[in-house]
C-alpha cells in the first residue's frame, strides 16, 4: 500500500534543489563579504556551518537515496541554525541595551545591525526565516512521502544530475574552509566586522 | 576550532560525493557540536542574559 504520494525520484529531485539553494545562499553571502569587505562575525559563521549541514544532510538524500536518517542530519542542523541566527537577531532588534555595560539604555545608537541588508532584512532574519522554512518543509515531507517505492535501479539522468550537484557542493564548502582558515586561523574569529584576515595580521606580525 | 568544524565539513561532502559513504552523518555532527561549544563560548551569558554561570 503507497503510505504517500511523494516519489523517491521527486524526493531526490526536491532535495537536489534545496541542496543548490542554500549553495546560491552561501555564494550570495560571498557576493556581500567581498563586495562590501565585512568579514563574517562568529556567530554569522556558525549560522554558514548550519546551513552546510542542512546542504549535506540533503546531499546525502539526493547521492544514497531518501532516508530518515538523512532527514535527520538537516533537523538537527536546521535546529542549531535557527538557535543561532535568533540570538543574532535578538542582538541587533534591541537597540536599548548597550553590550558593552549589559544594562538597558536611552541611546538608541549602542547596537547597531550587524553587516548590509538584503530587501530590507538584514543576514541574520534572513538566515531565521531560512531555516525555519527547513524545518517546516522536512516536516510536511515526512507526511507525504512514500519510502516504500525505492526504485530498483534509479534514473541515470538523476545520479548524473546529483554527482555534479555534489561536486558542486564540496568545492563551495571547501572554499569556505579556506576564507574561514584565512579569517580565524586555528583561533577565535574576529567580531569588528571590518577587513581583519588573520592570515594578513599573522604575516605582518601584528 | 571554527576552521575545524570546516573542514570536518569539507571531509563529509568529499566522501559523500567520491564513495557515497553513509558514515558522513559523524563529521557534520561533530562540526556542529564543535559549533555548539564556540556559540557557548561567544555568549557572555552574566552581561547578556543576566544569568551568572
């Protein structure tokens, strides 16, 4: 008996296009970093690292097939993601409390926003509503699938389509790993939001 | 240890698309829980959120 009408194909097919929309959105995030010169603060980083794990989690689903397990992967990251990026928000959404003294205060000025906005919203709310749209969308897939179709033999058109996906995907979190190596070193990350690459201060020995 | 979560990253996607490998689901946990512990770090929870730890 079908227990949904979502295919594993169309599953693959949807995970494949979640994976390559958050690989738009690390390379968009790219774009604003490099054209702006605002390196990434630690908790934007963190916000990339579970957007990467949603992208594997999904890449996992479109290269071995559909699985709960793999579902699982994007829940969890998805999770820390939004935790993350709401703290974010939560930061910058009250400009009556200077960091600084931990107390509120009358200046409206003490927390500015963090980096440049995207139509209208800045990285972090962005980042908010990304994954809870994650969340929602693994959890109407777990009603409508159909994970007793699994195909003998999967389409070749699709494997092909998923490898170059993938591919993609591994060198987009591999550049990452670099601009991260080159900003943090092996250390704490800057927060100032300027043009701080730690490789440049390592090898100018200040 | 925000270049290892990374990496750890890095490692999952690449034996994900070389050998399909279904172990790939360890790095991206460890890379969040390396995640977890420089959030915990990050927070200065006594000035922000009022709670002394």
């Amino acid at each position: 008996m079908r227990e949904g009408f979502l295919s594993p194909e169309l599953e693959r097919v949807l995970n494949l296009l979640g994976m390559l929309g958050i690989v738009g959105v690390i390379l968009g995030s790219y774009v604003y970093q490099f054209s702006y010169r605002e390196l990434p603060c630690t908790l934007c980083l963190l916000q990339r690292v579970a957007m990467i794990g949603v992208a594997v989690g999904a890449a996992m689903n479109v290269m071995i097939g559909p699985d709960t397990r793999h579902y699982g992967v994007c829940l969890v990251s998805s999770v820390f993601g939004i935790a993350i990026a709401f703290r974010q928000s939560l930061l910058h959404m009250n400009p009556f409390f200077d960091k600084k003294t931990g107390q509120p205060t009358l200046e409206a000025t003490s927390n500015p926003p963090f980096g440049q906005e995207v139509f209208g919203l800045n990285l972090y709310i962005w980042s908010v509503i990304i994954f809870t749209v994650v969340f929602l969308a693994i959890g109407l897939v777990q009603l409508i699938r159909d994970p007793s179709s699994w195909p003998a033999r999967e389409p070749a058109w699709l494997s092909r389509l998923a490898s170059l996906g993938v591919g993609l995907l591994a060198i987009v979190i591999a550049s990452q790993a670099v601009l991260v190596f080159m900003e943090c070193g092996f250390g704490d990350c800057p927060n100032d939001g300027g043009w701080n690459w730690w490789i440049f201060r390592s090898s100018t020995g200040s | 240890m925000m270049t290892t979560a990374m990496l750890l990253l890095t490692v999952s996607c690449v034996f994900l698309w070389w050998h399909k490998a279904q172990w790939v689901w360890l790095p991206v946990m460890a890379a969040l829980v390396l995640g977890l512990i420089i959030f915990v770090n990050d927070v200065d929870f006594s000035t922000n959120l009022g709670i002394q730890l």
